[in-house]
C-alpha cells in the first residue's frame, strides 16, 4: 500500500509540474479521455477560417492588456494580466500573459523557459527563432521584437501536443520581455496556430 501510494504521489507530483511549466492548471494538462476523443475527431486548424475579435482586461474597470483572439473562444482569466481562449473542445489554446515587467530579455526568458521544461514527458525543441515585425497597435510605434520555442510534448489525455512560446517586447527591441504569448494545440494543427500567434503578435499590447 505504501508504494502503491507514494507512485500516486509522484505522478502527481509531476502532473501538476509539467501544468505550470506549460501554463495551464493541472485539471487541464490531466484532462479527461472524452476531451481526447473530441479533439482527434476535429479536423486540422484552418487559418482561413480563422476571425479575430478584441479583447482587454486587467483591473478592475480598466483596460492593461489588449491582444486580438479567435472569433468564439472562450475568454479564461488566469491573474490580474495573465488569460487564456480556448476552443469548445479545449483542443486550440491561445496564452497571453503581461505581467512580465521586462525584468530579462526575450532571449533570456527563452533561454530560461528552455531550462524550465526539462522533464517534460515525451518533450522535443522543435525551433527557436528570432525576429521583429511591424505592430497593427494604433499607439504602438516601436517595432514589436520577439524570440520563440516551439515544442512538442506528451499528454497523457489527448497524446503529441504541439507548443509555441513567444517572448514579445513591444517597447526596447528586445531588451526586455514584457509580453509572454503562447499558442498550443495538435501537430496537425500548426499552421492555423502559426496565424493566431502572428496576429497576436501584432496585435497584443500593454495599456495604461
């Protein structure tokens, strides 16, 4: 009984870890077999059938963070600057988080995040890049500058997971990373995730 009880406690123990490295809770990165039935029984990601909707949050009555979403996903606030959107079938995620405060650069943050994942079941750094493009932020003039990691890893409930981080700073050219943008799905589901992660980009901005 005892080492019956210690395994459970490791495997948890590791549940729980592996759902803060990935940004999400541990109830979703053990999610039930029926979510996994439903997310292999939905075609592909398609970036064209894909519709932006704006939205902001953060404290109470004021706007902090803005980013453009998928048209239809469900909004989930994480904290005061952290949110997630998720399909119905919790297949697609799209992560934004602004409470970075700039404290390392992007390249650090994803050197650090690298570090962060070790031990990750079934973990695979597909690519790393770097790059800046235009910001469509009315307000925002610099360039917006980023440095990406895409993974893939296990889930013991819905299998390959394919995983995007991006590190944005919007202000100092990335000097510091304020912004952490993360979008998550299948393999299959790559391209349409590559869209919503690169209007994200554009769009996704600190306010007041």
């Amino acid at each position: 009984m005892k080492k019956t009880t210690l395994r459970v406690l490791v495997g948890t123990a590791i549940i729980g870890a592996v759902g803060l490295v990935l940004g999400v809770a541990p109830s979703d990165a053990a999610a039930p077999a029926r979510t996994s039935v439903a997310a292999y029984a939905k075609p592909a990601l398609n970036p064209a059938g894909l519709s932006y909707k704006y939205k902001c949050w953060g404290h109470v009555g004021n706007c902090n963070v803005s980013v453009y979403a998928p048209t239809g996903w469900k909004f989930t606030r994480l904290g005061l600057y952290e949110a997630k959107f998720t399909d119905s079938s919790n297949t697609w995620m799209l992560r934004v988080d602004g409470g970075l405060d700039g404290k390392v650069s992007v390249n650090t943050a994803s050197q650090q995040r690298v570090k962060a994942l070790h031990g990750v079941p079934g973990l695979k750094i597909v690519t790393r890049a770097h790059g800046t493009v235009k910001s469509k932020v009315p307000w925002t003039a610099p360039p917006v500058a980023y440095t990406s990691i895409t993974y893939t890893y296990r889930d013991g409930a819905r299998g390959q997971r394919w995983v995007t981080t991006r590190f944005i700073d919007t202000l100092e050219h990335g000097k510091r990373a304020y912004i952490e943008v993360t979008v998550a799905g299948r393999p299959q589901d790559q391209a349409g995730l590559n869209r919503v992660l690169a209007e994200a980009t554009q769009r996704v901005a600190l306010v007041g």
